[in-house]
C-alpha cells in the first residue's frame, strides 16, 4: 500500500484576511485567464469529438474520499516497464491506497507480491482472490476508521478518473454488500462436486467494485473457493476471473449493480459497439479498458485539462488550488521514481 504525505510547496493566505483573500484570487484568476491553454496539447484534440466535454457545472463527490478507495491492479512482469508503469504514472499517481498485484517483485514499482501464481493470463486468477485476502487481512491490524471503506478492482491496461468515480459511489453505503460494475456477460459455474451451471457475470474488462462489507462476507471463502471449487489452470475456465468472482458473490446470495460509464472498451471501440450519441450520453464516465500506455497518458492529460476548465468555469477556486496542489506534488513524487536508485556514481560531485 502506498501512502503519501506530501509537503505543499507554499501557503495560501489567510482567508480571514479579506483584502489579501480578495487580492490573491483576482491576481490567480488573472493568471489562468492571460495563460489560458498555454500549452495547447494538439495531440488531445481527436478525443474532443469521442469523449464527453463538459466545460463548468463540476459538483465534486460528497460522500467519499479518494483515500477510502483501495486501488487494485492486477499486473504481470513482462507488462511492469509498460502497462503498469503507465498507470502508476498518471492516475494512479494521485490516489493514497494502490496495490499492483503480481508474482514477482520489481524495484520502481509497489508490487503487492503473490507467490506461486505464475505469470500467465489464467495466473490472473489466484493473483486476485489471494491479493484480495491479503489486502482485507492488513486491513484488520489497523484501527477501522482508517479501512478501507470500497475496493475498486482493475487490470493495467484499464484509465479510471477517480473524482467520477467518487461521484458514482455516493449513493453507496459501504457498510451494506455492494457488488458493482459497468457490463453483464453469460458464463459456467461450477460446484464443489465439479458439476457445472450457467449463470450472469459482471465483467472484468470495466471494473469490479467491491464494498467493505461485500468483502468481508468474501473473505472467509476466497482461499477455499480458488484452491477448491473453481477449475485450476489449464482449464479452459481457470483464467476467468471476472467469472470466478461473480460465482462466489452470487452463490453467497448478493446482487449485483450495474453503472453506466463504467466502460469495457477504449473510446474507439465503445463507438463501434455503442454508437457515437449513447458514448457521449453519459457525461462523466469512470473508467475505460484497453488503453495503450501512450493513450493512458493522453486521457489523463485530457481529464486534467478538463478537470482544470471546469473549476476555472465555475470559480471554484478552492478546488482547483487543491488539485494544483495535489498534481505538482505528485509530479515530483512520479519524476523521483525514473530516477536510479544510486546516482552519486552516474553523476559528477560538484564543489
């Protein structure tokens, strides 16, 4: 788990100061409108007609934080110096609790090491369920005010934006089992005796969202439900994951929910399947799936412009200082990870 505490490069003044309140905000109000799109960022242009576009009416998330989300990647070594790397750098930059599951350590990245997985795609599966009962157990060794209060499940090829998320997650109690996601599919699940039966699923390839207490229901059955009742690998079922937890979560007796924007697709290939009027129809999405470690750069920088624009839009200067705030720390933070772990013997010592 990564935790940040970041030291704000300056102070804002004093807001019981009336005069220099005033003063501050009309000289960065005057700022952003002479440096307005400084930067015009051409290559973002081919999303303007793909991606919805607000430009003000930003209502910020109300009843979650971004630290009461557990962020869950699942990842494998040959994807590490690409994918994973990719997420770590943008979004994820900005997020307090993330794990990278994988089988194997890597020095640049948090991996959340589960041993004995292997590194192929049916690996995903044990990788997830022993991942999240790890997780959930060190989540019991702390005080439960600071757990976990959702987990947002996820592969490394997926772009979540975290403050729509927020928003989607409002009218959620943590504290009742919430099974959410954005698609349905038709799979097989199996019983302990190995007999089979047809049964919904929610789809992996958005996002599988998972209350506090969903999870713990989940965790007395993870390790036996794996290792015991689904098929194990080279069964052509073994690395359907998504499956696998939908099985287990329905067999418990839980529902699922399903949110729109939570896409299975890349922008393009949600047209394709959707059509161009329902992609735009919903406004802000939470998530996109199959996203190219370039793509996942450009859809960050796209978000944090129109992030920007709308606070701008709206006035909402308080906000926007904090997102500042936030993404200039995390700029450092993210430069001083490509870094070499020794560097006084690659560069020149200065007198």
């Amino acid at each position: 788990m990564k935790k940040r505490n970041i030291q704000y490069a300056f102070t804002m003044a004093n807001i019981d100061d009336k005069i220099h309140t005033v003063g501050l905000w009309s000289t960065f109000h005057a700022f952003l409108k002479d440096h307005y799109r400084l930067h015009p960022a051409k290559n973002l242009k081919v999303y303007c007609s793909k991606i919805p576009k607000p430009t003000s009416g930003w209502q910020r998330a109300q009843r979650y934080q971004e630290n009461d989300v557990a962020f869950i990647i699942y990842t494998g070594a040959s994807l590490y110096a690409t994918r994973a790397k990719s997420v770590r750098d943008t979004w994820v930059s900005r997020v307090t609790n993330s794990y990278f599951l994988g089988s194997k350590p890597y020095p640049s990245l948090p991996i959340t090491v589960i041993e004995n997985t292997g590194e192929d795609y049916q690996s995903n599966t044990k990788k997830i369920f022993y991942g999240l009962e790890l997780i959930y157990r060190k989540q019991q060794t702390i005080h439960p005010s600071k757990r976990h209060k959702w987990y947002l499940l996820v592969g490394c090829d997926t772009y979540v934006n975290v403050p729509h998320l927020l928003k989607q997650l409002d009218p959620y109690n943590f504290t009742q089992p919430y099974f959410i996601g954005g698609s349905i599919g038709e799979g097989i699940c199996y019983h302990k005796n190995g007999t089979s039966y047809n049964s919904l699923f929610v789809g992996g390839n958005t996002a599988h969202i998972f209350s506090a207490a969903l999870v713990e229901e989940l965790y007395p059955h993870l390790s036996v439900y794996v290792q015991s009742i689904w098929p194990q690998p080279n069964h052509s079922a073994a690395g359907a994951s998504d499956v696998a937890l939908s099985c287990l979560i329905f067999s418990l007796g839980y529902n699922m929910t399903i949110l729109p924007g939570l896409w299975r697709r890349s922008p393009n290939g949600i047209i394709k399947e959707f059509g161009l009027r329902a992609t735009l129809k919903v406004k802000e999405p939470s998530s996109w799936h199959y996203i190219h470690p370039a793509q996942m750069i450009d859809l960050d920088e796209f978000y944090a412009y129109q992030y920007v624009d709308r606070l701008k839009n709206d006035q909402n200067w308080y906000e926007l200082v904090d997102f500042i705030h936030l993404f200039i720390g995390t700029h450092y933070e993210t430069l001083r990870k490509h870094q070499p772990n020794d560097t006084e013997k690659l560069v020149r010592t200065y007198r």
